[in-house]
C-alpha cells in the first residue's frame, strides 16, 4: 500500500489536535499468520499518525516482522538491518529520527543478539506483545533507548489489538487461534508464540460480520495449531473448531470458509463431519505429516504415526471425496536413515496430494533436534528432497489436470496480468484464470475447468452462482 499525496500534519491549527502523519513501513517475512500481524500492526499504529508505505527509504518507522522457521531467513533480518542502519544515519544527518522495530518470531527468540548485534534497532517486540506496540512507539519517540517486549503477558494480545479492519478484498485472514503445546524437536514456534491460546467465538464472529461487511467473501481462519481451537462459547461451553465453523457458517453474505494450520493429533471426527456438512468449508485440508517414518515421528516428538495420518486421511475422504490434500515435508531430521526416507516417499505415493511443502531440515539454535546426534550430510538432505519433491510436483500436475472438465464455482478475486482476465480462486485453492468483466470481483461465477497449468487453471464462465458449492462433472 502506498501513501498518497503530501505526508503533512492534518488538521493543524484547528480546534482538532491530531498527529502528525508519519510514513511507515512493514516488512513482513514467513506465514500468513505474519501477514496477519502485519495489518493488525499496522491498524494499531495508524492512531499515532503513521500511514504505511511501500518501500523503506524515506521511512519514519520501519517494522520488519520476522519469521524464525529458516535459519537464512534470520541471516536475511539480519542483512536488512545493516542496509537500515546506513538509511538511519543518513536520515540523521539531515535531522530526521528513524524508528527501527524487529517483530515476529526472530524478534521473540534473538531478542539479545538483535541488542547487540544490531544497537541501532530501537525496539524487539515478541508476538504476544504487539498490543503493547503504540507505548513502545511513544517511549521512542522520547528516545528512550533500546525496548525488548518479549513476555507473555497474562493479558491476551486478542483481547487489546484494535477491532476494526480497514478495507479488504474478496478474501481475509482471520486469527482465532495462536501458540503450540506440541514441542515438535525442530520448531521454535512453542518457545517464540508461546502456549496454544483461543479467542472467544463471539469475539470470532463479530470479527468474521466486520470482514463481511467491507467485503470479504471468503475467510481463512488462521492458527499454528487451528484445529486444536478451544474458545469460549456463548453458551459459557468450550467449542472446538467444527463448530466454530458451523456457527460462521451462518454469517449472511459469507460463502466460504477454510482453516490453516492443523495438526493430526486434534483432528477430531466433529471436524471431518463438518468437511461432509458443510457446504461453505471448502474441500481442502493442510495436514502436515512431516515424515512417513514412525522412527523419524517419534524423533521428532509429533505425537502420531504414519498410520494415524492414513486413518484421518482416509476418513476424510470418505467425507468430502473430493477434497484436496495438503501437507508439509521435513527430509533430513537428524537420525533419517535411507529406509526413514523410503516410508515418506511410500506414504506421498499412497496419499496423492494436490499440493505440499516439502524442505530439508534446517537447524535451529534452541530447539533439540539441534542437539540430537546423526546429523544427515547437507549433500543427502538435497538429493532426498529433490526426489520428494519431483514425486509432489507430479502428484500436483496430476491434480491439477483431474480438475479439466469439472464445473465448479470459484470466487473472482481481483484483475489479471491480461486485460479482459480476471482471476478467481477454486474451491481447491488453486489460482484461476478466466475471462470476464472486473466487476465481478467479489463475486461467485460458476465455470468450467478448460485447462490446468503446474499452478493454476483456467476456465470459462458458464454463469454466476449463488450457492458457493462446488459441483463434481
Ligand atoms: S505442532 Fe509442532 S511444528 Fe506445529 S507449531 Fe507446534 S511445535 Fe511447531
């Protein structure tokens, strides 16, 4: 988003006091959870007067909210840093003070090395304090030296962060759920997002009425761990996920709904049910399995076996035939013999995923699997993952091509690179590409399947829908 006009005081001189308007700009790394952060960081800081903008240079404030998952993307924090120092000095020299945040994961577990790697950083403010940001904000600006805000505060974030959301497009992002108990051996999150925190379901729902009424007509309900969601009801109940769902379901002018990320060990039958029940709860399920090696499970403290993940598959299958699966990849986890690898590689081949992330293990300081012994050579990590990958790419292309010919509605998003193009998503979350007026934008079309490419499809319109289900051919 890029500020437009002059970056002036507003309202100076009348009876209206407010504050100067100041540029900000938010680098944003990692998940959609970051993304999520990002706009409610954003919207906190917009009191104080800062307007966001594009590129860093001519910044009064930078945030870089930060993902920890990637070793190279710290280094990159990192780098990124250097590069503002030299911005801030020159800013300096001409008399302009530049405030410099670190947020995110980086921020909650290298909170120290930032201070003293990195001095000219003016704050380090951890996920579970980003309520506290416009204080930390204020104290800066009276230079009140280095702020490290890394606790877990016995108040919610959810409960403090600003409630309203500006404008959105046809699809939105909505956190209910954050933090982890589960200690996987290769994760920071537990240590950086802390213990698995829920919002209440009202607090969900009025969030989910906003969102739809500046437009959005799909929403993904994020979560580390989504689908352990354990929020306080209406009715004083703990309501898990499904029926979360079942409730947002019924929002007027909402058509579809998907959730990210989940866990196997919290997927409950309620809510593959609700896969089965549900026509707005699109057919698409991010699972992430890791390893297909009970040995390399167990190694990596996940909880369940190759074996739970083939019954919930196999279960959800059986509710929503359709579905598309999803599913994350670590090759390499210390201890990973060639027979470990081989039990992936058969469990990918059984399954047939529509799409998977897949990455070679990557250490990270603070977390046990760093410290675990039969560390597997970088060279093996790469070609493992090159031949798990080549096995998804296939299984995605294979995907993707079983989608020509079927007639489904997908939701226009926005324009596309061609004029005349607009661009639509499927109910399996690929990307589509379709001809047609951009005034359907934010609209349901249904269409037919004409052409599948390794990333998207592309269909034809055969008319506009009012249902947001998706029919088989
Ligand atoms: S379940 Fe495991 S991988 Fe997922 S956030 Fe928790 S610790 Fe990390």
């Amino acid at each position: 988003m890029t500020a437009t006009g002059p970056i002036e005081p507003v309202d100076a001189g009348t009876a209206v006091v407010r504050p100067p308007l100041r540029r900000l700009h938010v680098k944003t790394w990692g998940c959609q959870m970051n993304v999520y952060d990002s706009e409610r960081m954003t919207e906190l800081l917009a009191p104080l007067g800062y307007a966001p903008i594009d590129a860093p240079e001519n910044a009064d404030m930078v945030l870089l909210n930060t993902c920890h998952i990637r070793e190279r993307a710290t280094e990159k924090v990192f780098s990124d840093l250097g590069r503002l120092r030299d911005m801030k000095t020159a800013r300096a020299a001409e008399g302009l003070p530049t405030i410099i945040a670190v947020a995110g994961c980086v921020a909650q577990a290298e909170g120290a090395e930032i201070a003293a790697r990195a001095p000219w950083v003016d704050m380090v403010v951890g996920p579970q304090s980003y309520h506290r940001l416009p204080e930390m904000v204020a104290r800066a600006h009276r230079a009140a030296g280095l702020q490290i805000n890394t606790d877990f505060p016995a108040e919610t974030k959810f409960d403090l962060m600003p409630q309203a959301r500006g404008a959105q497009g046809a699809v939105a992002f909505l956190t209910v759920q954050e933090g982890c108990d589960k200690f996987c051996s290769f994760c920071v999150v537990p240590y950086t997002r802390g213990a698995e925190v829920s919002r209440p379901v009202s607090a969900v729902v009025a969030e989910a009425e906003r969102l739809v009424a500046v437009g959005a007509r799909e929403i993904a309900l994020l979560g580390q761990n989504v689908n352990a969601y354990h929020g306080q009801g209406p009715d004083g109940a703990v309501w898990g996920l499904a029926r979360l769902l079942a409730r947002l379901a019924e929002v007027p002018g909402l058509a579809r709904l998907r959730y990210m990320t989940s866990h196997p060990r919290d997927m409950d039958d309620a809510l593959i049910a609700a896969h089965r029940d549900l026509p707005a709860l699109m057919p698409f399920l991010h699972l992430p399995v890791q390893s297909g090696s009970d040995r390399v499970l167990r190694a990596m403290n996940r909880g369940h076996t190759a074996d739970d993940f083939r019954r919930i598959v196999d279960k959800v299958k059986a509710a929503r035939p359709d579905i598309a699966l999803s599913s994350d990849f670590i090759v390499g986890h210390p201890g990973e013999s060639e027979a470990d690898f081989r039990a992936t590689m058969k469990l990918v081949d059984e399954t047939g995923f529509a799409i998977a992330y897949s990455f070679t293990y990557s250490e990270r300081p603070g977390t046990p699997a760093a410290a675990q012994p039969g560390q597997v050579p970088p060279a093996e990590r790469a070609a493992r993952l090159q031949e798990l990958q080549a096995l998804l790419r296939r299984q995605q292309d294979a995907f993707n091509a079983s989608c020509v010919g079927r007639v489904c509605d997908v939701l226009v998003t926005g324009t596309a690179r061609y004029p005349g193009q607009i661009a639509a998503r499927s109910p399996w979350l690929q990307p589509v590409h379709l001809s047609g007026p951009a005034s359907l934008i934010g609209q349901m079309v249904r269409v037919r399947v004409m052409g599948a490419e390794p990333n998207s499809l592309a269909a034809e319109i055969m008319g506009n829908s009012q249902t947001g289900e998706q029919q088989a051919a």
